[in-house]
C-alpha cells in the first residue's frame, strides 16, 4: 500500500511540475531580431522588424505580382496610338 501511495504522489508532482509550452517569440524573417511591440506584417505573411518592413528591403514576391497587374492596367487603359501620315504635296 505504501508503494501505491508514493507512486501516485510522483504522478502528481509530474503533472504539477509539467509546464506550459512556450510561446515562440516573434522574430524578423531577415535578421531574426527579436520583434517585442513594433512588429509588421507585410503581403507575403511575415513577419518584419522596423527596418525591413518596407517590400523592397526583403525582397518580396508581392513587387512583381503588383508590377504585372498595374502593367495590364495600363495597357488596357491606353490602347496604342497610331500615327497618320502626310500627304505629300
């Protein structure tokens, strides 16, 4: 009986002493900075520290994904102008 008793006061210091996992701190996707109130999200879903938030400092896909679109914005907008020619005289 008194094996019994000990082994379930070790289960119940184990279950006292398990510990919640810890949460992952957020970190830059560049220079892995420890990001602790300033964090920025960008397009492409990670997260940035103050100097690489902008798309151009972490190269992001996003940049040539928006060039493509407002390059077909722009061709649709403004069909192409065909010049007339002079008549000779």
């Amino acid at each position: 009986m008194n094996t019994e008793n000990s082994q379930t006061k070790q289960q119940e210091v184990k279950q006292q002493g398990a510990k919640q996992p810890k949460q992952k701190k957020q970190r830059c996707a560049i220079c892995r900075k420890n990001l602790k109130t300033m964090v920025f999200t960008c397009q492409c879903k990670n997260i940035f520290c103050i100097q690489h938030q902008s798309a151009h400092s972490h190269a992001c896909p996003c940049i040539s994904q928006k060039k493509d679109i407002h390059r077909q914005e722009i061709k649709h907008k403004n069909p192409p102008v065909v010049p007339t020619t002079l008549e000779v005289l």
